[in-house]
C-alpha cells in the first residue's frame, strides 16, 4: 500500500525499490525502516513510499 513518508513507522517494509530524482536507488525493496531510514527518505524529499506488513507481522493501518 501507498503511504506518506509523515506516517511511516519503524518496522515498516518496502514493497518496491526507492529511487531518487537521478534514478539511482536510494533503498531496496524489502528493507526494514528504522528512524533514521525514514529521516534519509524525508531528506530526500520522497513523500510516499510502497510498504506491506511491519517485520512483527502486523497489518499496516
């Protein structure tokens, strides 16, 4: 599911590659976030990002 980058919350995984604005990767698909991985996402100005289930296996929302 689609979420802002305002509302993620540690654990969450990416479904899908984050790219910057040079199409270069900034994050794989299927890393686990942490705060400091979201605070690299909102300085890169990436407002919302791919995500499925938290890594304790709970539903996101």
């Amino acid at each position: 599911m689609l979420v802002k980058t305002r509302y993620l919350i540690e654990g969450c995984i990416l479904s899908r590659e984050i790219r910057g604005l040079s199409d270069r990767p900034i994050m794989n698909e299927k890393t686990i976030l942490t705060k400091e991985l979201i605070e690299a996402l909102q300085a890169f100005l990436i407002t919302e990002v791919s995500v499925g289930e938290r890594s304790d296996r709970s539903r996101i929302g």
